[in-house]
C-alpha cells in the first residue's frame, strides 16, 4: 500500500534533542521498525491526522507493538508548548528537535520523487530496524494499508 525505496536507503547517523534535552542520535532509535514523521511544533489538522494515522497503526498491531516505534522530527520548534499540548494523545510517540541543520540534513535522506520532508508533504515514512528508509505513504494513504503493511513486515522480518 506504501511505495517502496528502491533500493533502500541506510539513513546516516544524525544527533537531534528530546523533548527533555537530552541529545539522542538517530540510530539509537532502538533496532526497532520506525514510522517516521516531520512537522511543525504547531502541528495543525493535517499534522494531528497523521499522528492520530501512526498512533493506531502501531496499536493496530496487538503483541508485536513493541516492534514498531513512533517518531516525530520537529521542523519548526518555535511552538513547543502546544506540541507539548497536543502530544498527551500520543503517549510513547519518540519526539525529536534540534538545530535546524541537523534536522535539514536528517530530513535530506527521506527524499522521494515528490519532493523531500521538508517540503511539505506530509508523508509518513518507514525505516527498518537496520536503519534503512524503505518506504513511504503519501498523506491521503488508508491506516489499514499502512497497518497491513506493517503486521506482513513484522510477521516475515527477523529483525527488529
């Protein structure tokens, strides 16, 4: 239901702030599967779909959740309180910040034909436990592909 980056793209190691400060690199995610989305701290209705989209595809997935992460890289920090706000809806969504070079040069590997994820596209992307960019889902993509997707990714992979 997604399209898939062909091939795979590893994703270079990028170190991006918590929401508490502390920094984390990218690759420190966990060796887990990642639904990866970048938007703005004031992250309005098309923001919160998506999020509310990655928030049930990863629920959606019963006993193997454990395997799948959320993550949100903030592209405009100026309204961190509200995202504060708006994240009590998403409990366990992993939510990174940092100067806007890094996050440029992280956001440049999730480039697809439609433009980069700095351009406004409001794409969900996945990246597997060994750190590769492997597919993506336009915005108007349908949970229940995005969870199909996944569930038959889970049941075949051994890693993650």
């Amino acid at each position: 239901h997604g399209e898939l980056v062909q091939p795979a793209r590893p994703i270079a190691d990028v170190t991006l702030d918590a929401l508490d400060g502390k920094p984390i690199k990218f690759s420190a995610l966990g060796k887990k599967w990642a639904l990866v989305y970048f938007g703005s701290a004031h992250c309005l209705a098309r923001c919160e779909q998506d999020l509310y989209k990655m928030r049930q595809v990863h629920l959606a997935q019963g006993k193997e959740a454990d395997r799948v992460e959320r993550v949100f890289v903030v592209t405009d920090a100026t309204a961190l309180d509200l995202l504060r706000y708006t994240l009590k809806d998403h409990p366990g969504m992993i939510v990174l910040v940092g100067p806007p070079a890094a996050v440029r040069q992280l956001a440049g590997q999730f480039s697809v034909p439609a433009g980069g994820a700095l351009d406004g596209l409001d794409r969900i992307y996945l990246v597997d436990p060994l750190g590769n960019f492997m597919m993506h889902y336009p915005p108007d993509a349908d949970a229940s592909g995005m969870r199909k997707d996944l569930a038959r990714l889970l049941k075949v992979s051994q890693v993650g």
